[in-house]
C-alpha cells in the first residue's frame, strides 16, 4: 500500500501563544493517519519563523530538540506571509516528500481535513485546494471584501475558487514545476489555478481562533489583492485604454457641441459650475488610471530588480 510522505507547512509570525499547541495537534494528525497507514512514518512538520518578534522561534527550537520530525526555517526579517508560504514549499522539496499542506499557525481550518486530502491525493490529484464551508467566524467588513476580491479576480481572468484560502495539498510535481517560476512576487492562489495539473477540492469549516490575533489585516489584504491582480491580469490596464478613449470621445461631442450652438444659434455656453464638475471627474479618472498603470510598472521594477524573495537566517533540518 502506498504511504506518501507528508510535509506539514505553517508560516508563524509572532505565534508564541498556540505555536506549541498547533504543533501538538497536527502531531496527532500525523500519527492516527501513520496508524491507519495513509502516510510514511516519517512525515513531518516544517515551521517558518517570517522574522517574528517574540519567543516564536526560540519555541520551535525547543520543539526541534525534543523531536527530530519538527523542523524549522527562520528569516531574517518579516518578508510576508507568501513569501514564507514559498519559503516552505521551497523548503520541504529539499528536504524531501511526496507531498506537502500548509494551514495557518493558529489553526483555525479544521486539521482533521487533511485526510481528505490524503485521499484526493492518493487518488490522483496533483493539487487538493481546501474551501472553507462558510465564512461566519468573519466580521462583515471582512467577509464583504472577501467577496469582493474573488469576484474581482474572476472577472479579471484569474480563476480563483471563492473562499479558497493557502489551505492546501500540493505534489512532489507541483513542487518540481513551482521551482520554474523565478518570480519575486508569486501570486499562490493563481500559481497552483493555472498551472494544469489535476485538481481536486475538499471542504472544510473554521474554528474561531483560540489565541492571539490574526496577522492580516485591511492592508495587507489590499497588498495581497493588487499583487494578485498585477500578477495574473492585464483586463485593468485594457480598461484603462477603453476609458481614455471614451474620455475622449466624449470630449469631442461636447466640442463639436459647444461649436454648433456658436454657429447655428449664436449661443455660447454658460455652465461654469459644469466645467468645475467636468475637470474634477476627468481629473480624479486620469489620476485613477495613473495610478493603476503604475501598480503594474512597480511590479514590473520589483521583478527586474531580481532581489531573492527571502534571506534565510537559521535552519533546523
């Protein structure tokens, strides 16, 4: 019977509170899946510490000495949560496994999916994407922008599945082709829904955080939206031309407009209050589509820069 070997991925950023718990209950995870013989033995869990200010990384040492299956990657500083995500992919594949998960430190998606996956996984699929069931642990603000952002991606071309989170499987394979991207700023979400290898999907409800505080937040959010956007789409910068060509359009009726009134009816135009109301909307559009297109020259200017996605400063093998 095949057992995969399995590499458990959790980006932690100031998680000294659950850390340890986190740990304790994948263990279990790990060790009722070995009992039912769905993974190898030696499976194991790999932490990355994104430059962390509290006892995050000095915990994962002491869970490292005490067993040899918890291993561990510190950055020097807080390069971000896909960067670290990318870190552990990256991590794991040198390391060795057939396949790797990586789920939030604090735990909050169910961990008992992970046999599900397994079975996906066994079963054929390269890539086993978790949607969670409901989004009722979220405040409204949160659940609202939500929505937003995977009807925005999905309409820009990027098809995301809603409420998909970083909650997933990947192979061996998926590892392999996710080493060809040389990307500075990866998008995952789109990375692993486009490549093509076969997908599969498992479903799962989420627990209210039992410690600390979640890490994202309203702009790190929007951080991870616009490169989500810039990465797998160039529908705004299409828009951008659409809209300049209507402006002018429009434009130019109301200058032929204005000229006929001269000419026909001897009539010149009042409307000072209209113009005002004119120049501040063509205005604040053009402002808008400077913005976006810079959006997509930043991008572009981060990439040429070619500076690595991340400096490692300790590893615990």
């Amino acid at each position: 019977m095949y057992k995969p070997k399995l590499a458990i991925i959790i980006p932690c950023y100031n998680e000294e509170l659950c850390v340890k718990s986190t740990v304790d209950k994948l263990f279990e995870v790990i060790e009722y899946l070995v009992s039912k013989n769905k993974i190898s033995s030696d499976s194991y869990i790999y932490l990355i510490d994104d430059g962390s200010t509290d006892n995050t990384w000095s915990i994962i040492e002491k869970l490292h000495n005490l067993n040899k299956h918890v291993k561990g990657l510190k950055f020097i500083r807080n390069f971000g949560n896909q960067k670290a995500l990318i870190a552990g992919l990256e991590g794991v594949r040198n390391i060795g496994c057939d396949c790797a998960i990586s789920i939030d430190a604090d735990l909050q998606q169910d961990e008992w999916a992970i046999e599900k996956f397994i079975d996906e996984f066994v079963n054929g699929a390269d890539i086993v994407s978790g949607i969670r069931n409901n989004r009722k642990t979220d405040g409204f603000f949160k659940k609202t922008t939500a929505l937003m952002f995977y009807k925005t991606m999905n309409i820009l071309g990027a098809k995301i599945p809603p409420n998909h989170s970083d909650y997933r499987l990947v192979s061996k394979r998926a590892l392999d082709i996710l080493e060809l991207y040389p990307e500075k700023y990866l998008f995952l979400r789109g990375f692993f829904n486009e490549v093509g290898l076969k997908t599969a999907y498992v479903k799962f409800d989420v627990k209210p955080r039992t410690a600390g505080k979640s890490k994202f937040n309203f702009a790190s959010l929007m951080a991870l939206a616009l490169n989500g956007i810039t990465s797998y789409s160039i529908v705004p910068l299409r828009f951008v031309a659409v809209l300049g060509f209507l402006m002018a359009l429009i434009g130019l009726i109301g200058g032929i407009e204005t000229v006929m009134e001269k000419l026909l009816w001897n009539n010149s135009p009042n409307g000072f209050a209209t113009a005002i109301i004119l120049l501040c909307v063509f205005g604040g559009t053009q402002l808008f589509c400077l913005g976006l297109i810079g959006e997509y020259v930043g991008q572009v200017y981060r990439e040429v820069k070619g500076r690595p996605r991340y400096i490692k400063d300790v590893e615990l093998k």
